[in-house]
C-alpha cells in the first residue's frame, strides 16, 4: 500500500507491470525465492495522499487476507503547505490497527532524513514528527519500522533519481536490503556503493538545477496550483495477488523487493 515511492518510480523497469520496479518488487522477488506457493498484489499509486491510500487500498489489501502488509503514505501530504504530521498520523494508527487486528505482519515505512535534498529538504522538520509518530503507532500495534532516517547513504545524490523526489535504481536496491533486514530475512543482497561522482564546477551544477527545475520542480508545482496529480486516472499496477517473475530472479544487481502477500 502507498504512493509512488511503493510503485517504485524512479526505477524504470520494461520487464515489470507498470514499466517500473522499485524496493516493493525486488523485495518480492526475495520473498518468493524457494516458496512455489508465493503471491504479491502491489496496490501503490504515485501521486496518492493518505486519505486516499486508506479510502481505496485498505478495504483491498484486507480483502487478500495477507500475512504481510507494506504502507508507506503521508510523504505527498507532508511536502504540502500547512498539513500536520500529527493529524496524519492519528488517520493512520486506526488503519495499521485493522491491519493489525486482521492477522498481518504490517512493516510501516517512516521518511529519510531529506536535510540536503531540494524541495524535500523544506519539510524535514514535519517528516522527523511524523516520523516519532509512526513509531508510536508501531508500538501500540505491534508493527514493524523500516527505518529511512536512519539510512546515511541515502544523504547521496546518485540514491536519487533526476528528479531528485524518487529514488534511483541504486536507492531501492539498498531501501530492499534495509526492508529484509528490518523483517530478519534471510538474503544474499550486497549494498550497492556508488561510485565517488567527480568534482564539479559550480557553474556546471547551477546550470544541472536550471534544468532540473524546468523539467521537474515547475511541472510538479503546476500540478499542486491545478490541484492535479501525477497518479490521477492510474490503477495498481498488480491489483491482484499473483507470483513474482522480474530481472531479480537469479540475478545480482540491483536486488529484489516486495510488499505485500505473501
């Protein structure tokens, strides 16, 4: 369950449905290795805020009556002005309780620690509330804290995608590792160490932001002005359980991943 971060966007992926793979799928692929028995449904949409991950994947998710439930939602309502991570977090606690109450392993996702990112980086006091709040909600449920925060090498740029909002193929692979850690299972994923990027001269990166936020940043703020969204008119990409094939299986780099069924 979640936004686009579950989707997996910012890992392009021909071979997946949806064309992308992301931390959720690699995970998957991890999950199913030696179970003939395995099923993974993804009900991410890019775009989507709390409220509507809960109004339209929750009934859903509980609907396959799964031994395991990914969430990772409220990013797209923090980056916005005014929201409250506190009033968020009180809509999720009941979710994560009927998650919890149904039987489901629940892994909650809290936000990296975005200081040096751009645009994110404005909202870092909020993530780090919201943050104390999941783990909160994790405690009073018996849920499962996948720890970005706490993530160091995320504080590089080439974990980030150009769009410097999603995270890159490098990015998910290590969020996978950090994900079957946290859950103790058993894997033969490496973290992925990105090659030292040369020095760069300032008038280079300038004009590396120039473009940035004309293909990235003014699009995503017309769409905030027209109250629109990138997910809008889109579906999960695998709304139904079903078993995982992707370019992970029996591969090395970059990793596996998965969310939900299991």
């Amino acid at each position: 369950m979640g936004d686009s971060f579950t989707e997996g966007i910012g890992d392009p992926e021909p071979s997946s449905p949806g064309g992308h793979r992301g931390w959720a799928d690699r995970m998957a692929e991890e999950l199913a290795r030696g179970r003939e028995d395995f099923k993974y449904a993804n009900l991410a949409i890019r775009g989507r805020l709390l409220r509507q991950i809960l109004a339209e994947q929750l009934e859903p998710a509980l609907a396959l009556k799964p031994d395991l439930i990914s969430i990772s939602a409220g990013g797209n309502d923090l980056i916005r002005p005014g929201s409250d991570p506190d009033t968020l977090a009180e809509r999720l606690d009941a979710a994560v309780g009927r998650m919890s109450v149904a039987g489901a392993t629940v892994l909650l996702f809290n936000g990296p620690d975005v200081r040096d990112t751009p645009v994110l980086g404005m909202v870092r006091g909020r993530i780090a509330v919201y943050n104390e709040n999941l783990r909160t909600i994790a405690s009073r449920h018996d849920a499962v804290v996948a720890d970005m925060w706490s993530m160091r090498e995320l504080k590089d740029p080439q974990m980030w995608s150009a769009d410097r909002l999603h995270f890159s193929p490098l990015g998910h692979h290590n969020i996978t590792i950090m994900a079957l850690n946290t859950l103790n299972v058993p894997h033969e994923l490496l973290p992925q160490v990105p090659t030292p990027l040369a020095p760069q001269r300032w008038q280079a990166a300038r004009a590396e932001d120039l473009v940035w936020a004309r293909e990235f940043l003014m699009p995503w703020v017309l769409r905030r002005l027209r109250h629109r969204s990138s997910g809008d008119g889109m579906s999960a990409k695998r709304p139904t359980p079903g078993p995982v094939f992707g370019p992970g299986i029996g591969s090395a780099l970059p990793g596996s991943g998965g969310q939900m069924r299991g």
